[in-house]
C-alpha cells in the first residue's frame, strides 16, 4: 500500500445549525484514486470541498478539526488557499471550461500561478496538459477554437487538463461522469487510471460499478458520517457493515 | 438476506434463482437415490428412467445459467448478491456432475448379474448411503444458510474416501477369487469410483455454501481418508 497523503482526522462541517460531517476519520493513499460513495446528502462532496479548502466560498460553514497533506495542516488560517488549490485540482459533476479558447483555458491556470513565462513555455504546458488528459489528438489543430463548442466527454477532458495544468499533487472529482455518456465515460476512467500513476485522485461517484472499476480505497458516507472504508474489492464483494452492504446492494432505506 | 431490495423485482429474480437451485438440488438427490437403489437391487427396469431425469437436470443447469446471465447484465450484483450469484452457477455446475456419474452408475446396472454376493453389495451400499446423506446435508445447509453444517459436511467427506477404500477392497477381493468375475467388477469398481468423485462434488458445494456465507473459502485442505491408487 502507498504511503498516506491526506489524513483527516475528527473532521466536523457544519452548514449554520446543520452539522454535514461528524468526525471523519480518512486516510488518502498517495497515487492511489480513493472513491467516495454514499446517497445524496451524506457529506461526501462537503468532505472533499475540504481537501481544498473549497468550503472557505460558504460565509455559514464552519470546520473543526484537522486534514493533513503531507502532514501539514491546511486549515490553518495562514496557509495560502491559493497555492494550496494549486497542489489540488478540482473537477466538478458538469464540465465547466471557461468560454475562452481550447489553448487559453489550459494556459489560464498556469499564467496565474506564475508558471510558463514564455510562449513556448506555455505551448509546452499545454500539448503536455492535454496529452495527459488524452485529449491533445482530437484537438491539436483547433486550440484556438472555443473550449465550449467541444462535446461533453471533450469538455470533461479540458476540465482535466486545466486541473493537470499546474502540475497539482492531488485531484478531486466531484462526479465527474454523470453528466457524460458510456464512451465518454469509459474515456474518462482510463484516463483516472493513467493519471492515478501520477497524482492522488479522490472521486465521489454515485455509480457502484464506476467506484470498483477506477479505485483501489472505498469509504462509505452515511448522514454525514464515514462508515466504512477498506479496500474497494473487499467493500464490494464483503463488507463489514451492514449499512454499507444494503447501500451497495441497493437494500437502503 | 436481511432487507429486502428496493427494486422488488431484482428481489424476486434473485429468490427465483435461489429457487432453481434448490429444485436442481432436490431432482439431483432423487436421482443418486434411484441409481443407487438400482445397482443394489441389480434392478434394471429402472435404468432408462434415471437416464431420463438426467436430461432435466442438465435442463435445470442450462435455466440457471441464463438466470445468472441474465441477473448479471440486469443488476451487476454486488456484495451478499455477486456471493449468491456465483455460488448458484458452481453450485449447478457440481449438482449436473453428479448427476451425470449418477446416470454413469444406472448405466453399470445393465451388465451386472443378479446373484450378487451380500457382501460386496453391502459395503458399495454403505458407500452409496453416506454419500446420499451427504448431498442431503449440503443440500439443507444451502436452504438454511447454515455455515456449520456446510463445513460439516466438507470435513466429513474423509468417510467418503474411507468407505471407498474398503469397498474398492473387496471388489477387488472378489475379482480375484475368480477371473470370470472380470468383466461385471470392473463396472462395480468404476461405480464405487463414481460415488467417490460425487462426494468431492458435494464438498465443492460445500466450499461454495461457506463462501456465499462469509465471503472467504475455507482454509487449508480438506481431511483425507484412504484412497485406492489410480
């Protein structure tokens, strides 16, 4: 098993009076894609909104406790939430690319971040971007075309590349396939697969058969709670805890 | 199973192959009755009728395996269900091979005379019985989920070996008594190694149950009675 990259310990949300998460305990192996399960509502997107701090845009929530990377505590007030979304990326359920063109929206993230000074520098980043996100052939001779007139898989895959682009440490995945068809899906996984060689891949998936395809950990949310978390094989072919197994079966409720 | 699904009618598709098992198990059972009855009784009016309820086991098998495909491409069962999925379809593999070596042994009674001695007859029925009693057991531990019974039965098929042993031994003592006797003892020998390999079938059942059960095959080797060299 891979050395552990982040650790949360006893970490509490709350939204107002509504507490989302009660005192999760999560290890996050390194170079290892992790997939969250659980229905709507139980926390599991609010956990990984902690990751990068994403949780700081709502003015009502509150996090107690602690999430490590590296074993440095990144809710300290001081740390630089700026270059801590640098080292983790985010994808989100509906592809997102700026409405600028396919070669700008990669080139966006590392501008800011001070990275690529030079043109060519730049045209570097972004070949390498979209060739890790399997998307440079289908779009090598139309960078400058906008990013939002690709199909949905493509724009998935942008999304992606845009992540990779200033070279992070970790990607969230915040259901990144629901909005995309089969192939566009199966595109996506094997890419998960490739990038998991390089990066620490945390996905929140509603599909049982997408999280034992792409994830070597499982952890099981309930109301807010972590009930179960192992390795993904043993999650879906026997689980320890009764509620996982009904969830997984689609026993609940 | 504890809840039931929210889907009712994967429910019923996964109790409707729970079902044909149990049916494939119980048709199986007759069968290894009826020919064993068959060669102590040298009663050969009975041998085109178990050949026959073969083919409704072999039936059987093919109905759950579509079952099974079907359940698969439908629900790709996870967890307790994925267990009872593939339990069933080894399951039904291990009840078709016994039924088939319990046709194989109705097959022997043709050529048997009718004057065989007590003795010989007695310890092939001793075989005979324990193996039925076995394939009940396992059967019943299917349908009561019931892992120590299963395992029961695993440890027990050392009588199996055991029983073998002793009446391959007189078979042969009788063949050796008298060469003529040549031709009927090797389809008695063939007959007793028949029930021998129905016994490890049903402790393959046995092994499947255990899984389907707790998720983890048993540990280590089975226990081990005398066998007669190949």
């Amino acid at each position: 098993m891979n050395e552990i990259k982040i650790k949360s310990k006893n970490l509490n949300v709350y939204y107002g009076e509504k507490q989302a998460l009660f005192d999760v305990n999560l290890d996050l192996n390194e170079k290892e894609v992790t997939a969250l399960i659980g229905p709507s509502g139980c926390g599991k997107s609010t956990f990984i909104r902690c990751i990068n701090r994403m949780n700081d845009v709502i003015d009502i929530c509150k996090v107690s406790g602690n999430i490590e990377i590296d074993g440095v505590e990144i809710n300290d007030k001081n740390l630089d939430v700026v270059s801590l979304r640098e080292r983790v990326g985010m994808v989100f359920q509906k592809p997102n690319p700026f409405p600028k063109s396919i070669y700008d929206n990669i080139s966006y993230g590392p501008k800011i971040h001070g990275k690529g000074e030079t043109k060519s520098e730049l045209d570097e980043i972004v070949e390498n971007s979209l060739k890790k996100a399997a998307l440079w052939e289908e779009v090598k001779d139309r960078l400058d075309e906008p990013g939002t007139g690709l199909s949905g898989g493509q724009q998935q895959r942008l999304c992606i590349a845009r992540a990779i682009s200033v070279n992070p440490e970790v990607i969230l995945m915040d259901e990144p396939c629901s909005a995309l068809d089969p192939i566009a899906t199966a595109k996506i996984e094997e890419l998960i697969d490739e990038l998991k060689k390089t990066y620490t891949i945390v996905i929140v998936t509603h599909s049982m058969a997408q999280a034992v395809r792409v994830s070597q950990k499982t952890g099981f949310f309930h109301l807010g709670k972590l009930i179960e978390v192992g390795k993904t094989e043993k999650i879906f072919k026997n689980p320890d805890n009764k509620m996982t197994q009904d969830y997984i079966t689609g026993r609940f409720g | 199973m504890s809840n039931e699904h929210t889907v009712k009618s994967y429910e019923e598709e996964l109790r409707y192959l729970i079902d044909s098992v149990i049916k494939m198990g119980s048709l199986t059972e007759s069968q290894l009755v009826d020919s064993m009855d068959a060669v102590i009784k040298v009663d050969k009016d009975s041998i085109d009728k178990i050949i026959k309820s073969d083919d409704e086991i072999n039936k059987f098998r093919s109905k759950i395996d579509t079952q099974i495909m079907t359940l698969l491409v439908k629900r790709a069962p996870m967890a307790i269900d994925l267990r009872e999925t593939i339990s069933s379809l080894k399951i039904s593999q291990d009840l078709e091979r016994i039924g088939d070596l319990s046709k194989s042994n109705a097959k022997k009674v043709k050529p048997l005379p009718l004057d065989l001695p007590e003795e010989l007859l007695g310890n092939l029925k001793r075989l005979g019985d324990l193996v039925i009693k076995q394939l009940n057991d396992v059967l019943d531990s299917y349908v009561n989920k019931n892992y120590d019974k299963a395992k029961e039965v695993w440890e027990k098929d050392e009588q199996v070996d055991d029983l073998t042993y002793i009446a391959m031994e007189s078979v042969i003592d009788f063949l050796s008594k008298d060469k003529k006797n040549l031709d009927f003892s090797t389809h008695l020998i063939f007959a007793t190694k028949n029930l021998e390999r129905a016994g490890d079938h049903i402790t393959n059942i046995a092994e499947s149950i255990c899984f389907l059960i707790k998720g983890e095959y048993l540990k280590g080797s089975r226990p081990k009675g005398k066998v007669i060299q190949q």
